[in-house]
C-alpha cells in the first residue's frame, strides 16, 4: 500500500512507525501525503532517530498545516512556534500528566502536536496515547445518543487559572520561566462538542476531558465531572492505549481530533527535554 515509507503497527493498539524518512530534509509530495495518509489512519505517526533543529521541526509541521501558537509557554529563541517542555530532575510536576487532548479549551483547538525528544530519561518518561475513535464507536448507542448532542464548556482555568492545578508560582519553579502570561484567557470558556467529527475523516471521537472541559452545558461541574470519569476510564483501557517510549531523536506527531494522551511522570531525579510545535486546526463540530 505505502511506497515511499514504511509503516509499523506493532508498536500498539493506536498509531504506527514510519520508517525510512529523514524529516530534516525536504521531502517530496508523495512521501508528504503517505505521511498523511498513515496519519489519519494510525491516528500518531512516530519517527526514530531523527536529527531536527526547532525550525526544521517547524518545517515538518508546516506540512500539514499553518503553525499554532499555545498560550502558556513561551516559545524557544530559534523558533516562535517551538515551546520547550522540560522537567529537571529536582522538579515533581511535569507537564501534561493528566489525560487530555491540547488545547481544547481554544475556539479552534489545534489539529495536530509534534513532539520531538532531545533528552529522554534512563527509565520512564513515556507518554501513554488512547484512541477516542475507538472508545467512541464502542460506547452503547444510549450512551452515543444522549451525550453526541450535548455541548461541553472547556476552559483552562482548571489547570492555567488561578486556583487551578498549575499554580503558577510553583510551576514557575517548576517549568521554569517560560511558563505563564495570558492570565485573562487562562480563565476563559469555549462551548464544544462532548464528542466531536474529525475535519478530514468524518468519524466521531469522545472529546470532553477531565482537565479541560469544565462541565456539560446545563450540568453542574460536578454531575459532569462522574460522566467524564466513567468516559476517561473507558477510553483508557489497555486495548486503545499505546505506551510509546521515547529516545532520543524520536519524533511523534498525534492527531488531537481523535487522540488523548497523558505524560507519565515517573522518572524523578531525572532529566526529559522536549521541543513540541502545534498545527492549526478546526472549530470542532
Ligand atoms: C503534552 O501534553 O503535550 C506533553 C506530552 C509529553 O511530554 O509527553
């Protein structure tokens, strides 16, 4: 089926290897649509050992789409759209521990993140990635019905607002100085869809998220909060879950219309770099 790539599903339930392409060079249109293509079927693309300065990172991702920017970090110097993901090995939090898809909470929340790794630690730092296509096609046609019609209210509040699990003076400490600013956004709300129809593919995925999606349209924060449980616990069984490890060099671009994913944090005393860029998506509908 490909001929310009080669593609591995083995490494688990959700997303594929593509192997047999150097991002850091330019790459001719049918290796940039197989590239696509075996995006929107695996849902993540990973890359290995790979060689990328924060602009030819960009580069890749400008592909696929016009650049995002995310609204609490700032980006490195080489790079505005390139924003440092860092945890020392004296810090405890890390960033993006927790099951989410980026940036839900904007109006039009990014299609697409590339996450590339400079340093990984010995021992853990994988990033666990769920198929919300798949969780989604497997709910009760009950469930389907009264829930794909309902609306969400995403914000950041509850990890970037005041209060909210990022405090900011002590992810300062912790993320660094690139962390902050955007006090008035980080309190904003977005109405959006629980379940949301990819752009391009036009399958329905669960899009609601604990960390992000302050409660369902009408429905106290905490009557919301017992269904996005159950629906976190649904869509985090082993059988739609990919744990991919990292090394250095390894690239992985998911696809945020369909895809959660949590950061394990479980490598104190030591170091995990990370350079992520974002694409733009759509508004979800
Ligand atoms: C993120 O949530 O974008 C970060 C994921 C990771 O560092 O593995």
């Amino acid at each position: 089926m490909w001929k310009t790539i080669e593609v591995d599903t083995s490494v688990g339930p959700v997303g594929a290897i593509i192997s047999g392409v150097d991002l850091s060079e330019e790459l001719d249109e049918e290796v940039v649509s197989e590239i696509h293509q075996a995006w929107l079927k695996h849902h993540i693309v990973f890359f290995r050992d790979q060689d990328l300065t924060p602009p030819q990172q960009a580069a890749f991702g400008e592909l696929f789409g016009e650049l995002d920017t995310y609204p609490f970090m700032k980006s490195v110097d080489s790079h505005p759209n390139v924003i440092p993901i860092i945890k020392e090995p004296e810090t405890k939090i890390n960033f993006g521990g927790a099951w989410h898809t980026d940036s839900s909470y904007k109006e039009v929340p990014p299609k697409a993140t590339l996450l590339y790794a400079i340093e990984v630690p010995q021992n853990g730092g994988d990033t666990l990635f769920a198929n919300a296509t798949a969780a989604y096609q497997d709910l009760s046609d009950g469930m389907k019905s009264t829930f794909g019609e309902m609306k969400g209210v995403f914000t950041p509040k509850m990890v970037h607002g005041s209060g909210g699990s990022y405090d900011k003076k002590e992810m300062k400490k912790e993320l660094g100085p690139s962390y902050g600013g955007n006090e008035e956004f980080a309190e904003s709300e977005v109405e959006h869809p629980l379940m949301r129809t990819h752009g391009e593919t036009g399958n329905k995925s669960i899009y609601c998220s604990k960390p992000h999606t302050h409660r369902i349209k009408g429905w106290s924060h905490e009557e919301s909060h017992s269904i996005f449980s159950f629906l976190t616990k649904h869509l985090t069984q082993e059988k739609y879950v990919t744990q991919f490890k990292w090394e250095k060099g390894s690239l992985a671009m998911w696809d945020n219309r369909c895809v959660f994913h949590n950061a394990l944090n479980d490598y104190p005393g030591e170091r995990r770099h990370m350079h992520r860029v974002t694409i733009k998506g759509e508004r979800p509908i």
